[in-house]
C-alpha cells in the first residue's frame, strides 16, 4: 500500500486518513492506560503523540517536498524535548538502557511500558521511526553541521553499540547480584543514572560527531539503543519502497542518506530497503529527482544491509 504522495504535489485521502487513523489510536491507548493505572502523565504523553502523529505527520505530508526536512527536524524536537522534559521533572525513573534492565528486576512499570511501545513492539509496525522523528539525542545532533556523510567507516566500528549494550547489561547484573544495588530505576539515585547517561551520551555524540564529520556517528557506532531497535525493525511493516523503472541509480538518496543506506541497490532489485540502519527520517524521498521512492507498508523481513563504506584509497567514489 503506498504512503505517500506522488510527486504531483497531491495527497490522496488514504495517505491522509493513516496518521488520523494512528492518532485516534493512540488516544485509545491512552484512555485505556489510564483507566488502569490513574497515571495522568502517561495519558497526557500519549495524547500528546497522538496529537502530533496525526496533525504533526498530516501537515507534513502536505507540505512541498523540498519543506519537509526541516519541518521533521521542528517535529522531532517538539516530540524529543517534551518526552525528555517530563522525563525529567516526572518520578517515572531511569529512561537510559541501564534504567530498563534495573526496572525489569525492580519492576518499574513505566521504564518498561516506554521500552516495549518504542524500542520493542513500535518498530516491528514503524521500524526505527523513533531515532528519526523523536529520539531526544538525534535532535539535538541533527542540528550540527554535518547533515550528510558520504561513507560510514569500515571495519568493527559497528560492533561498538553491542559492546556497549551488553557492558551495560553486566553492569546492572553485577550491581544487583553481587553488590545489592537495587536503586537504579527510580527515585533520586535513577534521576542521577538518567541525567548522568544524558550528559555522557549529548558529549559523546556531539564529540563524534565533530571529530567523524557525521552527525549520526553515535547512532552508527556507539548507540547501544539500536540493538533492540535494528532486531525489531527486521519485521517493520513500514520501510522505504520505490519504483525500479523510474530509478536511474544516480545516487542523490545515498549522498545524503544520514545513514549511508545504498537506496537504490535494493530498489533497482524490486526490494523494499531491507536495512535496519533506516530511520525513516525520508531524505531519500525528497531528494530524487525522479519521484522514484515512497513509504509504504507491506510484509518482508529486512535485515540485509546495503551500506556505502569509505572506498579503499585512490578508490574515493565507489561505494562497497
């Protein structure tokens, strides 16, 4: 089913009826979490996404192409400042990664409920739509000023995410099994591995972002976040499609892809992009210069990934 418009400048009412239809959703959700807990910040939080996934997301679907990427990156900062704002002033504990293993052997149910509706169920419908449109790391980093890295470096560099999710792991079953550390999900001690893991997280990322000229290299390299995300996001239902015929392979989506995806090796295969690198952040969208991709929704299994790694010197040019 496609989801997007045409190029024509055009929306028909189905495009528009899927973010009504998610928003009503999501107050629904809402209302029913709500009648089971009495939580009124999760209600509001969920109003609030509903709100803006259905006027958000509608007005920027009828915005002209070229408009749209900074309207997602306005979009992603109302939704990333507000999560992370009443993260913050709220006792609803450690959002960091450490916060959900320590709220799994604690049992703080709202870590919990913001991982398995984000990062677990979310992505197998919406793949990684949240580091695209609402991680409250990536806004910040989108606004640097390297929007565009031609090539992702080579090697293990990737490996660095799953080192850093299982050292992360260890480090919460080695304070709660050997030391009788239980206070990392909630109270004063999880506001302080919270803000902490914020500060660590905005100077790594901002670090290697000026050092690597990539204002994603945190999300490529050190994210431990994308593990689950990348696992899930396998099966999304929702991923980039495109019109082999229309495809003239000219590369415009890979240059400014921010994750260094090779569009059109899967679109030219009569693929969907498999990779579960893709953020759905829609650049590639807005930059072909034929119309030739679209959002759509459909049922295969992604995990093949087609990536443009730094060539090998005095190959500068050819992806790999």
């Amino acid at each position: 089913m496609a989801f997007f418009n045409d190029g024509t400048g055009t929306l028909d009412r189905k495009v528009m009826s899927v973010p009504v239809v998610l928003m009503l959703g999501c107050w629904a959700v809402g209302l029913v979490y709500w009648w089971a807990t009495r939580d009124l910040t999760g209600l509001f939080v969920l109003a609030y996404v509903g709100m803006f996934i259905g006027v958000g997301v509608g007005s920027f679907l009828g915005l002209p192409p070229n408009k749209r990427p900074v309207a997602r990156r306005v979009m992603m900062f109302m939704v990333g400042a507000m999560l992370l704002g009443l993260a913050l002033i709220t006792d609803h504990g450690n959002m960091q990664i450490e916060g959900l293993f320590f709220g799994v052997l604690a049992g703080a149910p709202w870590i919990v409920l913001h991982y398995a509706l984000a990062k677990f169920a979310g992505p197998l419908i919406f793949g990684r739509i949240w580091c695209g449109w609402a991680c409250w790391f990536g806004m910040v980093f989108d606004l640097l000023p390297y929007k565009a890295s031609r090539y992702r470096i080579p090697g293990r560099w990737g490996a660095l995410r799953y080192a850093h999710f299982f050292l992360s792991l260890l480090t919460v079953v080695a304070l709660w099994f050997i030391f009788g550390y239980h206070d990392g999900a909630t109270g004063s001690s999880g506001i302080v591995w919270f803000v902490g893991g914020l500060a660590l997280y905005y100077a790594l990322g901002i670090g290697m972002a000026l050092a690597l000229k990539d204002n994603r290299a945190f999300c490529k390299y050190l994210c431990p976040i994308s593990v689950p995300l990348k696992t899930f996001s396998r099966y999304a239902a929702l991923k980039i499609a495109g019109d082999a015929p229309k495809c003239d392979a000219c590369n415009v989506c890979v240059e400014q892809c921010p994750m260094n995806i090779r569009v059109p090796d899967y679109i030219l295969k009569g693929e969907r992009v498999l990779s579960t690198e893709c953020t759905l952040c829609q650049t590639c969208i807005h930059v072909c210069p034929h119309d030739a991709l679209k959002l759509s929704f459909a049922f295969d299994v992604g995990g093949k990934e087609l990536i443009d790694f730094t060539p090998p010197r005095g190959a500068r040019g050819e992806g790999t």
